[in-house]
C-alpha cells in the first residue's frame, strides 16, 4: 500500500488513540497500520510513540513498519533497540530487519556489530540484512521480468523467476544451505504460489531455524491461501515452538480468515506465552476485517464523536 498524505487532524487523532490505556491492542494495530501508509515527520513520530509500549508484539510490529516506510529517520531509534540486549529479541530482530530494509550505508555498523549476537535470531537476521544491503549494491531490488504480487520489502530478493519449483524446494529445505539462500527460495515460491510451493513451504516447518519457520508462516499468511491452514493450526497449537513461529501462525490464520481458525484462535487468547496470546487477539480482529469485506485493515482516524 503507497504512502499518502493526511491532515494533521487525523495524524493527531491516531497517535491519542495509540497512547490511551484505554485503547485496546486490536484498535492499536489498526492505528498503526493507518501511521504507516501516512507520509511524513508527524506521522513518524507518532509511530515511535508506539515503541513505548508495554506489549512487546506491539513494539515489534512498530519496528516492522519502520522498516516497511524505509525512512532513514527512524536508522538511529532501530540502531538503539537492537543494541538493547534488556528488549525482547523479537523486538531486536524486527529492529535488525528493519535497518536492511531501509539499507543505507549508516544501517551497516550496527548489523556488523550484532552480526554474532548471543541470540541466534537476531545473529542471523543481522547477517541476513548484510547480505541483503550487499545484494542491493550490484542488482535491481526485484527481477524486472517478475510480477510483483506483494507489496511488503522483503529481508532477501526472491531467487530468480526461472527458477524451477523443486530447485527452490530443495534449497528451502536443506538445513545445511545459506540462509540468505533459504530465504530467497522462500519468497519465490511465495510468489509462484500454488499447491508444490505450498508444500514445499508447509514442509519447512521441520526447520531446525526459528528464524526461518516464522517468515514462512509470516508468507503463508499474505498468499492467503486457505490450503496452509491445516499446518498453521499445527504450529500454533505446537507449545514447544519458537513464540516468534506461533505468532506469525496465529496472525497468519487471522490473514487468511478461515472461520474454521475461530475456535483456535480463540482458545490461544488464553496462552501462556503473551506473544502469543496476543498474537491470536490481533488474529482474530484481522478475521473479523477480512470477513466483512473491508478494503484496508487499518483506522481511518475519524474522531469519534
Ligand atoms: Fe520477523
Ligand atoms: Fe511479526
């Protein structure tokens, strides 16, 4: 979705919505969606507000969308939550992914230095915005000759459009290969879709990388395919996952809006791990948007009267 412009009213509007208690974390969501297609410094810094709170989905879904508008002013605040070792790492990996998607020469230092990060998520999404930030230097950002289906700026190019389906297949599954290459076989059988990709995809949930598992699930849920809900339900309901693996599953869920999911997502409101309660909360609001048809899951900062 383009960045558009918006009148200070309505800038002002969502960022008193974001900092009220009494605003609940789906109407948050909403909020933030809306600050991240608005253009601007006002907007910006209402989304860095967001960061204060005390829900670290909520934060990490803040840094996701800094990195989505890819606005070298938010470089130095993504810098310091991911030299924060006291933050949640799913809000530092999202903090390390943003800074590649923004890739400028100043997002270097600090991915270097996080590079071999204690937690492996973070290590890796660190070498994984390097390699995306190198990549860049000597190619277009996607293949001219591809169609470009979903709009979101990915952590690696998809592997090249030619590619055949059970090359990609290979690569994504190999537990032994780059995982800038893993991450790019990912996205091209995103963007292939249909039902070998689907498996393949479905297939890499034996992963022995978290990393790796959440994005896939992240992807299942834009191709919107209902096909993925069986395993998604798998992977949420799976207590011994990685929390950051169930959260993209749950919202995934949410994204495709199967009401088959309502009963699942519900009962993990109750969930031990916050992330994921949290998770299936957002999910299931994203059910409700896609089943009534709406255009845009966001807040269209309308004062209430
Ligand atoms: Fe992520
Ligand atoms: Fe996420």
């Amino acid at each position: 979705m383009a960045a558009h412009e918006a009148s200070p009213g309505v800038v002002a509007s969502l960022c008193r919505k974001l900092k009220e208690p009494t605003t609940s974390l789906q109407q948050k969501y909403r909020v933030l969606f809306s600050l991240r297609n608005i253009k601007g410094d006002a907007s910006h810094a209402a989304m860095l507000q967001g960061l204060e709170d005390e829900s670290a989905l909520f934060r990490h879904e803040v840094a996701f969308c800094l990195g989505q508008r890819q606005d070298p002013a938010a470089i130095q605040t993504l810098e310091s939550i991911l030299r924060d070792t006291a933050e949640h790492p799913m809000v530092r990996h999202e903090a390390g992914e943003a800074l590649g998607a923004i890739g400028s020469p100043a997002c270097i230092p600090p991915l270097r230095d996080h590079a071999a990060d204690g937690c492996l998520e973070v290590a890796q999404t660190c070498q994984l915005a390097l390699q995306r930030i190198e990549f860049l230097e000597g190619h277009e950002p996607c293949d001219p000759g591809a169609p470009q289906r979903y709009l979101s700026v990915d952590p690696t190019p998809p592997a090249p459009a030619a590619t055949p389906t059970p090359a990609l297949a290979a690569t994504l599954l190999d537990d032994g290969a780059r995982i800038f290459d893993r991450y790019r076989a990912l996205f091209a059988l995103r963007d292939r879709g249909g039902e070998e990709a689907l498996e393949a995809l479905a297939g890499a949930f034996a992963s022995s990388s978290a990393l790796l598992k959440h994005e896939v699930a992240y992807v299942l849920g834009q191709m919107q395919d209902a096909r993925a809900v069986a395993c998604l339900k798998r992977v949420l309901g799976d207590a011994g996952e990685a929390a950051m693996v169930r959260h993209e599953a749950a919202e995934a869920l949410g994204a495709i809006a199967d009401r088959a999911c309502l009963a699942l997502l519900q009962q993990y409101t109750e969930d031990a791990e916050p992330i994921v309660a949290d998770s299936c909360i957002v999910a299931l609001d994203m059910l409700e948007f896609e089943q009534s048809g709406g255009f845009q899951y966001a807040d269209d900062g309308a004062v209430a009267t």
